[in-house]
C-alpha cells in the first residue's frame, strides 16, 4: 500500500506563485510517473503535468512556460512550480504516482490540494 500527501496549496494573486509537492510513503521499491491532476468546480480532472522515472516531462498547453514538474527519487516526492498563475489555474490539484506492480502498475491519488487564483 502506498500513501500520498500533498502540500502547497494556497490562495493567491494573478501572476503570484506556488510550489506543490507530493511525496509517498509506504511499500515502494520503485516510481514509474509521477504527475499532476487538477479539477476545477463544473469540469473533468485534466492532466497538468506528467514526469517518468527518465524524467522525461509532459505539460499540458495551458501550463507550458509556467509550470514545471520535477521528482526527488531520493525522497519519492514529485514538485510542482508554479508561476504566472491566473484566475483559470484555480483547481483541486492532484497527485498521481505509478507503482510496478507485477507486470503491470498500480495508480495511487493523493486527497487533493486547493490553489485559489484570485484578485
């Protein structure tokens, strides 16, 4: 079984920034991906970004040249920058990790975290 706790979340101003991390506990060996979700009220959970145990990353458009996604294998904790935030990042930001389980995987969330942009 494995844990998330996620921290970071706050209120802030159009153009403020935060940081979000995310780190794991319990039987891991190793992490696949590691990203963020967010879901803002009335939408669908979308990807924000996504980062593999190559540290290869993936952004979705909204966020590219502001967020950046980043992991401590050390401390399996995953980071989200965030910067030049606006009103339309404001969301329930979730963690996701991929554990290898077998041959396949296993997805674990985090309970959400809740940045507020606001003026």
């Amino acid at each position: 079984q494995v844990q998330l706790v996620e921290s970071g979340g706050d209120s802030v101003q159009p153009g403020g920034s935060l940081r979000l991390s995310c780190s794991a506990s319990g039987s891991i060996f190793s992490i696949n991906a590691m990203g963020w979700y967010r879901q803002a009220p009335g939408k669908q959970r979308e990807l924000v970004a996504t980062i593999t145990s190559g540290e290869k990353t993936n952004y979705v458009d909204s966020v590219k040249g502001r967020f950046t996604i980043s992991r401590d294998n050390a401390k399996n904790t995953v980071y989200l920058q965030m910067n030049s935030l606006k009103l339309e990042d404001t969301a329930v930001y979730y963690c996701h990790v991929e554990v290898p389980y077998g041959l396949g995987s296993i997805d674990y969330w985090g309970q959400g975290t809740q940045v507020t942009v606001s003026s």
